[in-house]
C-alpha cells in the first residue's frame, strides 16, 4: 500500500507508463535538490526507479536511451511513455522511469578489479559514440558555466568576512576554514580564468561525458558487471571531463588508489591524458562544489542535519585529500612542466 508518497505519482505513472505500482519507496541518498526518486515495486515484482525532477532538461533521459540504443553497456535506460516519449509532466516536473537495476552502491563497496576494469569499459564505451546533431543541440559544453561559478565563488568568500552572517556560528566556523585555504582558491580562480582564455583547457575532442561519474553515481553487479546512473549532468567535453573522477578520484572521502586506477584505465584502453585539460577541469569542479556546498550549509532556511552534511562535505574539500588540494596539485605541477 503507498502510504508515504502522493498517491497521484503511482496513477501517473499507470496513465504514463503503463505501470501498476503497489508499493513506493522515498530513496534519501542524492544531492540533487530539485528531485525526488523512489523505489518503486510493481504488481508483477518488478523493480523501478520512478524520478520527479524540477530541475534541468531531458536530456539526461535523451542521452541514457540514445546510448542503450548504441549498445553502451552499464546503461539503464529510460523507459518509453504510451505514447513513446521519455517522461510525462506531473504538477511542472518530469516524471520519468528506470529499471531498478541494483541495490548496491559503489560508495558502499566492495568494488573489486573486474568492477573497476568495468567502470573503465563503460566510460571509454560512452565516449565513443557518435554525436549526433540532437546531443549537439541538447547538451552544454562542459566547463561552460566556469565565468558563473568564479563570481559564485567570489561572492561567497565575501559573505564569509560578514560577522553578522544570519547562519550563526557555522559561518564563522566555515570563514575559517576558507581562510586557511585562500590562497589555493585565488590561485585556482586565477588558472581557470588564464587557461580558459589562452584555450590550453579548451583544446580537445568533444565527446558525450556523464559529467559526474563519482562512486555515488555507479552501482554494482555480479561478476563484476557495473551501470552508471544520474545522467542529469551530461554535457559535450574532451574526455578529462570525466577521467578526471579516475586520476585521483574527486570525492574526498573515497579517493581511487593507484591499483583500482590502473584496473579503471585498463578497461578503457589506449588513452593520452591531457595534463592541462585535466587540471582545469578539476579546477572548475573543485570551485563549483566548494560555493556550492558552502551555500547549502549557509541557508538558513535548510535543515540543521542538512546544514551539517554540507558543512563536512565543504571540510572533506578543503582537507589535505579534498579536491581543492588535488586541483591545486595539479595545476602546480602543470606550471612546473610548462
């Protein structure tokens, strides 16, 4: 019986999807907030993730049913509407399908090499594929949003010096820890500016990148089997868009040892990666996640427990292992092979 969830998502989905829904269950993990997901049990057992987004475009939906189509291993994809769309509106939103492929997160382990080498296969797969004029038409470039994300991370820094910020005491702790890092930040806001404008970043072939292939964003199977999921990110960029997840990792608290990269890279193949692509765009994510997150954990409005998971998140970035470090790493030893 659907207690907890508006009994009129399920009848969408029937009238949408064909679908008859006997039970609904809210998934919390995720850090989009313009979306709501659930997992959803039909009355023949079958298993779905049932989205509502308020937030984005469909082209994530687009880019997941054109790579099943290119036979991309570890996609799950969309399903069709009755009348064969990717998604039915629903008070505004976009209310799409998924099979529900796998309860196993590869934040929550274990990953072993075959899954590695798999999430490997799955990139190199994805950037292979064609472009065609509607991806070119529907995705953004990757890193477009740079000149944004700089004057975010500006004015952040300068709500950070306000005493009287009204999210209390977390502010002043958080001005804190943006001050021991201030001149990793400057430095990164001035490389993203300098290599964007001299295009040393920008060089490159554009292919299809998830955008955002983090460990939350892939799941597991057995015999090593892996589905990359959450394609709301997806955008039209050199490769290092995405390898960047691999060189290093991006999540502070899951970092990618240099044995689960080598296995991640064998299964890619033969690839050359372009140092300052790379550095830039880990730059650009690290400046992103970091005005971001601070935002989040400055809202006033926010929940406490949200507020608090905002706030690690944001230490996590600034630590010694955090992405702030690891961008300014890299474009440090970019200078040094200049």
């Amino acid at each position: 019986m659907i207690e907890d969830v508006p009994r009129r998502v399920a009848e969408q989905v029937r009238a949408g999807f064909g679908l008859s829904i006997s039970a609904m269950e809210m998934v919390t993990h995720g850090a989009d907030q313009h979306a709501r997901l659930w997992l959803a049990r039909t009355l023949d057992g079958g298993r779905y993730a049932v989205k509502l987004s308020g937030g984005g475009t469909v082209a994530g939906l687009v880019v997941t049913a054109y790579l099943a189509d290119q036979g991309v291993p570890g996609i799950a994809a969309p399903l069709r509407t009755r009348d064969g769309g990717l998604a039915v509106d629903h008070d505004g939103c976009r209310l799409s399908v998924v099979p529900w492929v796998s309860d196993q997160r590869a934040l929550d382990g274990p990953m072993t090499d075959a899954h590695w080498r798999a999430y490997g296969e799955v990139l190199a797969a994805v950037h292979a594929v064609p472009v065609t004029e509607e991806l070119r038409r529907l995705l953004p470039a990757g890193g477009a949003a740079y000149p944004s994300i700089v004057a975010s991370t500006r004015a952040v820094a300068e709500r950070l010096r306000d005493p009287d910020d009204p999210a209390g005491p977390l502010a002043g702790e958080l001005a804190r820890e943006w001050s021991a890092v201030a001149d990793r930040v400057d430095a990164l806001i001035r490389d993203v500016e300098r290599l964007a404008v001299d295009r040393r970043a920008g060089l490159g072939p554009d292919v299809v990148c998830h955008g955002d292939p983090h460990l939350g964003n892939l799941l597991l199977g057995a015999d090593g089997q892996v589905w990359l999921i959450d394609w709301d990110d997806a955008v039209l960029a050199p490769p290092e868009c995405d390898l960047m997840f691999v060189v290093g990792g991006v999540l502070a608290f899951a970092p990618v040892s240099a044995s689960q990269q080598a296995a991640t890279l064998d299964g890619y193949g033969p690839v050359d990666i372009d140092r300052a692509r790379l550095a830039w765009f880990l730059a650009v994510r690290a400046l992103d996640d970091l005005s971001d997150w601070t935002r989040q954990a400055l809202d006033p409005d926010a929940e406490a427990t949200d507020r608090d998971r905002a706030a690690r998140i944001v230490r996590g970035l600034v630590s010694e292992v955090g992405l702030v470090t690891l961008a300014d790493v890299a474009l440090r030893d970019l200078d040094r092979r200049s």
